[in-house]
C-alpha cells in the first residue's frame, strides 16, 4: 500500500504513482488526487490517459484537477 504522506516515496517510484493516481480516479478521491498531483509532472501522453479514465468515470472535478495539473513540454 503506498503511503500517500511519504512525498519521497511518491517522486521515486512512477509505478507506484500511477497506481496510485488511477485508484484516486477510480474511488473518486479528490482530496487524495489534489495531493498526488503536488508532487507530479507529466508529460502530455500521462495527462491525456489519466484525463481519459476520468472521463470513463464521469467525476468532472477530477477532470477539471487533471486539466489543470502540469505537464512537461
């Protein structure tokens, strides 16, 4: 189980932060996402895919959160 307040945790692992980005997605967590997304960049291929399963799970704040966040050109 990744530990969502262990930062360090977060920016060495990509797995681990997808995972845990998709399972805030899918649960429809957005506090948790909000904080998730602090410590992340993607790049325009991650964001569009995790905009996607927002999308398939109809949540339009997570959408907005996803949107928003920043990518690497």
């Amino acid at each position: 189980m990744t530990d969502y307040n262990a930062t360090n945790n977060l920016k060495h692992d990509p797995d681990s932060n997808m995972r845990a980005l998709k399972n805030a997605i899918f649960n429809g967590e957005d506090e948790k996402l909000k904080m998730l997304l602090t410590n992340l960049v993607f790049d325009e291929i991650q964001k569009g895919y995790l905009i996607n399963l927002a999308k398939d799970i109809g949540n339009s704040e997570i959408i907005e959160l996803l949107k928003g966040s920043p990518t690497t050109p």
